[in-house]
C-alpha cells in the first residue's frame, strides 16, 4: 500500500455459516468510511465466487490488493479449492489486478450480457486454483 493507506486496515465485515446456506464474508477497508469492500462466497462445489469494488479516489493505492488477498485467505481457510469471478473484457484495472494475484483467463461467457445501451457484451472468466 502508498504510505497514504499503509495505516488502513482490512476488516471482516460479515461471516456467515448459516445451515443451509453458502458460507460467505465481507471485507471493507475503512478511510472516510468504507473505501473498498468484498464479499466472497464459498459454493457447495468447492469454489468460492468473489466481487469487489474500491471507492474512485482510493483506487491505484493497494485497496484491491489487499482486499483480494484478505478473500483468497479466508476461502483458503474455508476449504475452497478455488476462487472464480466475471469481468468485463474493458476492465483493465480488474484484469490486471486479478492477474497479478495469480488468476488465469478460463475463457468467455459470449454475447452474454445485454447492457443499458443495448449491446450485447462478453464477460471474461477467471479462476485462481488453491489445489
Ligand atoms: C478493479 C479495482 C477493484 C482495483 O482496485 P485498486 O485498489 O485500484 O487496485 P490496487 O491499487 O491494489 O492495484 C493492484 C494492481 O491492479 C492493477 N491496476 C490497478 N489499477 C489499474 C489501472 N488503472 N490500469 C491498469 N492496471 C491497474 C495493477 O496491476 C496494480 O498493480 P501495480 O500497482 O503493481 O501496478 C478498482 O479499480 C475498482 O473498484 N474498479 C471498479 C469496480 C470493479 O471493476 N470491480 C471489479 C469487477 S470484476
């Protein structure tokens, strides 16, 4: 992390481990209030799902990383044998970022999604493997 949120920490927000239901947590980083927050949920089949966004302003400054690795580590704990997660091919900061972590494109949901605007957009499939 900049020496500008070196002193930031990432906190577990949430655990839950209800019967019945997949276990599951949250991470924040607080600055003034949340800057950065991910969940990360563990399917019955092993793999854990994650989403995350940092606050503009407080993105290029660690946040992200250090929310991954607080993800990747507790999925670890949990039992994942893997992590997985959805971009869009545009998303450079977020391809990037999960690359660096050590996750690999798997391949493409292809003109999957239709957005706002009407077009029919791809999403990038990557998984980081614990096994
Ligand atoms: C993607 C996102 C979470 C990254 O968080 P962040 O706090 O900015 O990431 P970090 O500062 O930890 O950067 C880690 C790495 O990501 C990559 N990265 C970050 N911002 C980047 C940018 N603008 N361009 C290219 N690579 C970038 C770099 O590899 C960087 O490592 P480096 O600093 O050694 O170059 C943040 O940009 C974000 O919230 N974006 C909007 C929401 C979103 O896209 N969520 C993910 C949906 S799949």
């Amino acid at each position: 992390m900049s020496a500008e949120t070196s002193a930031l920490m990432v906190a577990e927000t949430f655990t839950l481990m209800l019967a019945g239901a997949a276990p599951s947590a949250g991470f924040a980083v607080a600055g003034p209030g949340v800057v950065g927050h991910i969940s990360v949920v563990l399917e019955p089949y092993g793999v854990a799902d994650i989403g995350m966004l940092v606050t503009e302003g407080w993105r290029g400054k660690g946040v992200g990383t250090a929310l991954l690795e607080a993800a990747i580590a507790w999925a670890r704990a949990a039992g994942a044998h893997k992590l997985a997660l959805e971009a869009w091919p545009d998303n450079t900061p977020a391809l990037q970022l999960y690359r660096k972590a050590g996750f690999v494109e798997e391949g493409r949901k292809v003109r999957h999604y239709r957005r706002s605007n009407g077009e029919l957009w791809d999403s990038v499939l990557m998984g980081l493997r614990l096994d």
